[in-house]
C-alpha cells in the first residue's frame, strides 16, 4: 500500500471556515453522502481519520470532536446526537 504524501499548509490554514468546509465537502463527495444532511455525518470519525488529507489536523483543532468540528464549519445545520 502506497502512502500518501503529506501536504504542507500554511499556519492557520484549517482556521479559515472556507478551507474546513472544502475539506469535508470533498470528503463527503469522496465517500457519496451529502454533507448537508447532519444525520449523514454519523459513524464517520474513523473513515474521517483514514482519509488523511488534514483530517487529522481538524480534529486536533476541536480536541477530537467531530460535531464540534462540523457545526463550526457548517454553523446552519444541528449535530445532535453525532
């Protein structure tokens, strides 16, 4: 298995909500569910974590919440019970 390459940003860059949400609208477009649907967001933390790409460094931001990390980015809809 081939490992991916790693890509350097810029210092903040996750901090820009613009750069959060092309991230997770890519992977949701990846992985075939819409990303505007919360319910659709559940069980995803780990193929979140696989996919690489600065997942990992999004959830750092958040301390590890997923929910924390999506309703920052996509402030319109509600993660209850994620």
């Amino acid at each position: 298995m081939r490992k991916l390459k790693e890509v350097k940003r810029p210092i903040n860059y996750w901090q820009q909500i613009e750069n959060r949400k092309d991230f997770f609208l890519k992977f949701a477009a990846d992985n075939g569910f819409d990303p505007y649907i919360a319910s659709n967001w559940a069980s995803r933390k780990k193929q979140l974590l696989a996919y690489k790409n600065g997942a990992l460094s999004i959830l750092k931001r958040y301390n590890g919440n997923l929910r924390r990390a999506l309703k920052d980015t996509f402030s319109n809809l509600t993660f209850k019970g994620l």
